[in-house]
C-alpha cells in the first residue's frame, strides 16, 4: 500500500507536535516557529491553535498550550506504543468475556475500543484474548460485564495470533512506512510519515517473539520514530 506523503494541515501539524512532547506543552511562539518550519504560516498556525482550543483537543495553561483530556489520553496509548512493553511469557493468554446482555450499541462499541485499547483481539463476538505477555495492568478486568481469566489454549498459540492478527499485512505496512521514512526529506511530508509510523505502531499487538513471523518490523520502526523525535529536538521543540 502506497504510502501518504501529503503534508498535515495546520491542525494536525501542531496536535502532532504537542502529541510527541515531553511534557506535553509547547508556547504560542514554539509551535508558529515549528509550523513555519513545516511551511505553514504563522497566521495560519495560530488559526489552528484557536480551533482546536475551541474544540477541546488544547487548553490554555500559564500561556503555555497542553492537550486536551481526550488527546492526553491518545498520548498515553502513543507511548505505550513506541515502548517494548513485552515481558517474559509463560504460554499463558489474557482473556474476556462478555456476561452481559442488553447493552445499548453505544456501550458495545466503548468495550471494544476498550479492549482494543489494551491490544486484546476478538476471537468471537463477546470473547476477547491475547497472550499474557505485557506488563501493563489489566484495568479492564474492573468492567462488571465482563469475567476475565487467565487460560492456556490447546491449539498452536502461533496459528490463534495468526487467526486473531493480520501479521503478514501489519509486517508489510511497516516496512513499507519505514522506507518512506528513510527516503522522505523534505519537512512536510517527512512529518506526514512520522505520524503514520507512531499510528501504525499503536496497531502492533504486542506479541512475544516466538509468536511474530521472521523480519517483524516494530523494533526498527521504534528506534527511526525516536530518531525523527531527535530531530524535532534538534529543531529546539521539546520531544
């Protein structure tokens, strides 16, 4: 699949920015300075500021600019994905199910983006699973319409990650993201791959090792996304 090389709008531009800073916080005058840099006006960029406070993706904070509530949550999730958060795996697998009837579309559509959230997979409707290999707690199990286990399954754990995950397609986009990477230059459109990169890696299921095909990418796209994060430090913007 080709990959986007179309320059962010202002918007996404300064989202993006705030989204990889640590702390999450950027001055008026840090994100015009870095919107220019990525060829967006300075009048443009403090139209963007203004919409996305309005919206409640920003807020205001002694003059600074920090996320809103709702992105300060997607940056969380964002982090985890750039991390390796695998731990030694003993075989075993994580696993939900619904024990709950009657819920309204709305509330169905929460949990799935909640055990989406925590790299879970569907292996029938309402039953949810994955290995349990990563360290994160498991807040979802807190849910009262689930019943949560730890089980081990008869078949081959590499053929259910297989039947869960599309690994061979998520393998092939990240590598193809990690070439465009490498050959992209120009500010923009570099910036357009970096985010595509951290959206895709917020995709990885996470696995251990011996459940991923040979040349599973998500390492080297870890360490090309900390290395663009280095050059918006170098460009003075907190990364």
């Amino acid at each position: 699949m080709p990959v986007d090389l179309a320059p962010l709008p202002a918007r996404s531009v300064v989202l993006s920015l705030l989204l990889g800073a640590h702390p999450a916080r950027l001055s008026s005058a840090d994100l015009v300075r870095a919107g220019e840099h990525f060829g967006i006006p300075a009048a443009t960029t403090r139209v963007a500021l203004t919409r996305a406070v309005a919206s409640g993706d920003l807020r205001r904070e002694d003059g600074d600019y920090v996320l809103g509530e709702r992105l300060a949550r997607r940056q969380r999730r964002q982090d985890e994905a750039v991390l390796d958060a695998e731990t030694t795996w003993d075989g075993t697998w994580e696993m939900a199910v619904v024990v709950v009837a009657g819920r309204s579309g709305p509330e169905r559509a929460a949990l799935r983006e909640r055990l989406s959230a925590y790299r879970l997979a569907e292996l029938r409707e309402g039953v949810w699973t994955r290995p349990a290999n990563l360290s994160r707690p498991r807040a979802y199990a807190d849910d009262l319409v689930l019943s949560t286990f730890t089980a081990t399954p008869d078949e081959d754990p590499v053929a259910l990650a297989a039947s869960l995950w599309d690994l061979a397609a998520w393998a092939r986009e990240g590598r193809d993201l990690l070439a465009a990477l490498a050959t992209t230059a120009e500010p923009a459109p570099r910036l357009a791959v970096a985010a595509q990169v951290v959206r895709h890696l917020a995709a990885d299921p996470l696995l251990p090792g011996a459940l991923l095909p040979r040349g599973w990418p998500a390492a080297e796209m870890r360490a090309a996304y900390a290395g663009y994060q280095a050059e918006l430090r170098s460009l003075a913007i907190p990364g």
